[in-house]
C-alpha cells in the first residue's frame, strides 16, 4: 500500500496496522523471477491478512458460483454467498440472467431461499414480493407510507456473467467485463468440449491450509514427481510447460501413452501430436483441469486464515456418465487432490516456524507461482 492510504482500514472487526502496511510494502515482488523472493510467511496465517483479502481481493474478482444448468429456463433460481453478501441468481423471464443482493429492501430478509423455479419472489419476512427482473412488484401494508416510490426499492443488483456454461458474479459494480478479464484462456479452453459435458460428481475437501498455500502447490509442476508418482506416469515431466498472462496460468503437458516395460496400467494408453492435459487457473482462485476423457472445475474457498475449502466438479461427456471410466477419472483426480492437500497441510504448519521468513523461486519451474504472487501483491495494494 501507499504512504497515502486512507486511515480507515479496518475490515470485519480486523485493523491493518501500519506494521501490516509495511508487510505489504514489503510484498511486493520483483518482476524478474530470477531476483524475485517469494511472499512472507506472516501472509498465509495473519486474521488481519485474510479480513483484507476480501475486500481487496474477493470483492473485486469474478468469482464463480454455479453452473448454466443451474438457471437454464425463465424463472430458474439458485441463491449463494460470496464473501458472506447473500446472492440471487435468476434467468428472467427475457432470458436474461441476473445477479442480485438477496435482500429485502424493507427491512432486510430474504427474498429467496434455496433454489428452483419462480414466478415471483415472496421475501419471507414480510411478504415483499419481487419480480423475475429485480423490481418490486408489491409491498405489502406499505398505504400512507409518504414518498414512497417502488423503484427506489428494488433488488440491488449485482454483475453476473456467463462463460463456457459457468456463472460468475462480481461485487465490484465498476469492474470490467468478464472476458476482458479471462483474456486468451477461452481462446486456449475452447478445443475442451466442457460446454457439452454434465456434472457427474461434486466434492468438497476441507483443508487446514490457506488459500494461498492451495494455489501456490497447483501452480507448478515441480513437485509431480515426489508428490503425484501416479500422475507423473501419465504426464512428460520433461515437456511441462508453464504459461503465465496477465490474469491466468496455463499449465499443460502432453500425454506420455503406454511405454515398453510398464509395470502399471496407464490410465491414457495412447500419446500422439496435440493430445495435452492442460490446467488453467484464474485469478485469483479458480481452476480448470482438462483431461482428453474430463473436465473438472476446482474453486479454493478461503474460510479462516489456516483452512479453506477446495470444491471439485467432474464434468463428461453425457455419454461416459454410467460408465467404469467415469468412477475412475474421479478415483484418479481424488488421489491426486488428497495428496495435494496433505503437502499443502504440511507446508502451512511450517510456514509458521521461526526459521522461515521468505523463499526464493525456481526461475525455471514456478513462473506461476512467481506471476500469482505478483498478481496478488498488485491487488493487495492497489
């Protein structure tokens, strides 16, 4: 942050002190990876850290809540939360989808609950009720009421945009448009036909690690060898590849296929020209994992300063969802995902040990590591 930086910065009862100011100042971290240092430890556990990380961070970013299925006819609804705002996620009657606080703009209920098909929404405190597009249709016992104009009572709205059948929403009115911000990756995802695959399984694992410490582990490939032995068979070590832009990280690799002398079964017998596993990851906290049989979508949820949450959707093809193959992609991605969070459970215990501070960084294996730790400290200070 700058010298000049409002004094009020107190978020959710948490002060950011002028020592934590200096700890950003301190963050910053030098464009070349080959000088760079990574971010301090004192990042990944402080509660005044991660109250700040909401407002600067999860605020301001397209953050994906839910699916096109989701609200694919008029009328369908789903309700979430994002950085504890209660949404409203609704396909009008225009088909046009929208995003809204879901609060009452009488005395704050809530206009929906849970998820399905309406016509209207009836809060259930008061019984305000609410059009598909966000306007008031009736308030109730509201005669003699002076100066009361319905338009001034509206749900208020919130930015909510598709993209390859994903919903995200942005707390941020003045933000730019979801496109812009994802940049090159559609053109790089569209050869994944996820847009025609439906959801086969979800799962939620609940992590004793900071967000951070999650995205900092699936941003380089380093550790494929000593952390993901079964991956590493599938994968060419050798040939991956990491791709940093100005908002995302392609991770891809091309598919090794069945070598002479293979003790175990690989899981893609073939390898040929163009066949990759890529893994795209956006700023700052969502993934897509894009193997030739499967897409999975991974979002990693911050909860507490030491725990998040990494929720994971498999997504085939309509036609593999009853088959063997379908269970294994999910028994396969799931051994990778737990030894994740068992190195990333292990690193964050050691981020608090007295005899580290900061780290340096492999200029030549963790350039996404390096770009979402520049990233990051950009947001944090802007």
């Amino acid at each position: 942050m700058h010298d000049d930086a409002p004094p009020d910065l107190s978020y959710n009862g948490s002060p950011v002190t002028p020592d934590t100011m200096n700890l950003f100042n301190s963050s910053l971290i030098d464009p070349n990876i080959s000088r760079a240092w990574t971010l301090p430890a004192t990042l990944y556990v402080d509660p005044a850290i991660a109250a700040y990380e909401k407002d600067r961070i999860f605020s301001r970013t397209w953050q994906v809540v839910g699916h096109h299925d989701q609200v694919a006819r008029p009328g369908d609804y789903f309700t979430t939360q994002l950085v504890g705002e209660p949404l409203l996620i609704v396909r009008g009657a225009d088909h046009q989808l929208r995003g809204f606080y879901n609060v009452c703009r009488h005395r704050a209920g809530p206009p929906a609950e849970g998820c399905g098909s309406r016509k209207l929404f009836r809060c259930i405190y008061h019984g305000w009720t609410y059009n598909l597009d966000g306007s008031l249709n009736h308030a109730t016992e509201i005669e003699g009421v002076e100066g009361f104009k319905p338009e001034d009572f509206a749900l208020a709205p919130v930015r909510c945009e598709e993209w390859f059948n994903l919903v995200f929403v942005n707390l941020d009115p003045n933000t730019r448009s979801l496109l812009e911000s994802l940049g090159e990756l559609p053109h790089q995802a569209k050869r994944f036909s996820f847009q025609t695959m439906k959801l086969f399984e979800r799962r939620t694992y609940d992590m004793k690690c900071n967000w951070k410490t999650y995205v900092d582990n699936y941003l380089e490939g380093y550790h494929l060898p000593t952390v993901h032995p079964g991956l590493n068979r599938e994968l060419d070590f050798n040939a991956y590849t990491v791709e940093p832009y100005a908002h995302h990280v392609r991770q891809w690799s091309p598919i090794r296929g069945a070598q002479s002398g293979d003790a175990t079964p690989r899981r893609y017998q073939e390898a040929r020209a163009g066949l990759t596993t890529d893994y795209f990851w956006a700023f700052p906290n969502w993934m897509l994992n894009c193997y030739p049989d499967n897409v999975s979508l991974n979002i990693v949820l911050p909860v507490e300063p030491e725990r998040s949450l990494a929720i994971f959707e498999w997504y085939l093809p309509d036609k593999d969802l009853r088959s063997e193959p379908a269970k294994a992609s999910v028994r396969f991605s799931d051994e990778i995902q737990r030894e994740d969070v068992a190195i990333c459970e292990a690193v964050q215990k050691n981020l608090r040990s007295r005899s580290y501070q900061r780290g340096r960084f492999s200029a030549k294996q963790e350039k996404g590591v390096h770009a979402f730790h520049r990233m990051y400290a950009a947001a944090m200070n802007t």
